[in-house]
C-alpha cells in the first residue's frame, strides 16, 4: 500500500461553483422593484407598468406590493387575513386558509401577497425597516381604519403610525413625537416630544380629551387653546391639524399651517 495523503484542510467557500455567479435573485428583484415604483409613482397603470417592463400586471402588482406601495381593499384583506393565519400556521397552509376564509384560488391570494425574498416587511415592523412609500400607505391604511370604525383602539393606530413624523405647531415651531416600549415590549401610552433638545412628555389621555373636545368647539379652531386648557395643547392642534381633524378660519389661516404632509 502507498503512503496515506496528508489531509487537506477545505478553504472557506469551496464546494461547486456556481453555474451564473453573477447571478443574485434577490438583487434583480429590488432592480425591477425599483423601476416598478417609479412609474407606478407617474400614476401609471398597471397595465402600463407592465408594458414598460415586460412584465404582466399581476407581476407588476405584486411588485408594488412587496414595496408597500399598492394599496387596494382587496389587497389589504387578503394581507390582513394571511398575517392573522401566519400567527399559528406556517406559509403554505395560511395562504391555504386565507384563500378558503375569502373564497379565493391560492393563486389569487399569492398574487397578493409580497414576494417572499423581497424587501417587504409586515404591519408590525418597525419603521426604520421599511421603506418611504411602505411608511406612507401604513399612515394611510391606519387613517383610512380609523375614519372607518372611530374607536379610542384604532385612533392610537393613527398616533402610532405618524411617530416620527414632522408636526408644527400654531406659531410654525417644528417638532416629533416617539412612543418608547415597555419592559413587556408594548407601546406605552406616552407621548414624547422632540422640540430642539428638549423633549417633553404628552399624555395619551391628554390627546383623547382634545379630540373628544372638538366635538363641543367644531371642526374649525382658531387657536390651540380652544381645545380646552390641557397640557401639551399646542402640540395636540398640530397633530390634529395635520391629521386633518380641524381647520383654521379661512381669514386668519396661519401661514405655518398652510402647508399638509400626506
């Protein structure tokens, strides 16, 4: 018999090659992603899109939506449906049921879902995970639920889903608010407003006497202080201001507060 060979320790990464190294998956669906974004941004149609890209509308859509940009009743119940199934299903047996709760085909219900390798994050990730456009239709979605079903539950929706987000105040003063979590990992009823370098607290239940309040003085208000006499007041009007609750007197309309973010 010959001398055994020495064994040859295997060099990190070894194994086959790859057939098309160049080749990466996930990088060729953020590019068509991105194109799809853009002239969706035009107001183009899907069909359009499509067209564009050589892609057909379905694919187009779904694009949008692991972007979080397509927004569609239909689109966000069978997402709502397949996130609640996910809680104690793994993937194929949710769509399963999601399409068997809607009384859709499987294949209607994974056409509107995102792509599984995209960049698309749920409704309850946080927002330095998402992207501009998934950060927009979440404050939509979250209005649109609440003007919907007016409930103290889905108007913290709302509160939530603009934490970050610039506010002024009357006088055009700019300012944010976060919402920090608990030791249990929820969200505590507190305001924290980022003026400067100064941040202050608002009560949650400061917010809910404000917007019970507008019912007595009308959906016009001509100061902060007509809101009633609470602590934190002038940042309350303008969240509310911006969430479009009141108005200002056409005549004495602020300059500051002309402008509205979407």
């Amino acid at each position: 018999m010959g001398e055994k060979r020495a064994y040859k320790p295997r060099k990190p990464g070894g194994g086959r090659k790859k057939l098309k190294p160049e080749y990466d998956a996930g990088r060729n669906l953020k590019e068509q992603m991105e194109k799809a974004v853009a002239l969706y941004d035009y107001e183009m149609s899907l069909q359009a899109i499509g067209e564009e890209l050589g892609l057909n509308p379905i694919k187009v859509r779904k694009l949008l939506i692991t972007a979080g940009v397509y927004e569609s009743d239909v689109a966000e119940k069978v997402q709502d449906t397949f996130e609640e199934c996910r809680e104690t299903q793994d993937y194929k047996t949710s769509i399963l049921s999601t399409a068997k709760e809607l009384n859709l085909s499987k294949a209607s219900v994974t056409s509107y879902l995102p792509y599984k390798k995209g960049v698309y994050f749920p409704s309850t990730a946080e927002k330095e995970k998402i992207s501009v456009g998934a950060e927009r239709q979440r404050r939509y979605r979250a209005m649109k639920r609440w003007r919907t079903d007016l409930t103290k539950e889905n108007f913290w929706g709302v509160v939530l889903a603009y934490a970050g987000v610039k506010f002024k105040t009357y006088s055009g003063l700019p300012f944010t608010y976060e919402i920090k979590k608990g030791r249990n990992g929820e969200y505590t009823k507190e305001l924290w407003i980022d003026r400067r370098e100064k941040s202050k607290s608002l009560a949650w239940s400061s917010v809910l006497l404000a917007l019970q309040n507008i019912k007595k003085v009308g959906e016009v208000v001509d100061r902060p202080k007509a809101l009633g006499d609470i602590r934190g007041v002038t940042y309350i009007y303008g969240m509310f201001y911006r969430f479009r609750l009141i108005d200002l007197p056409v005549a004495g309309r602020s300059l500051h507060l002309c402008q509205r973010w979407v």
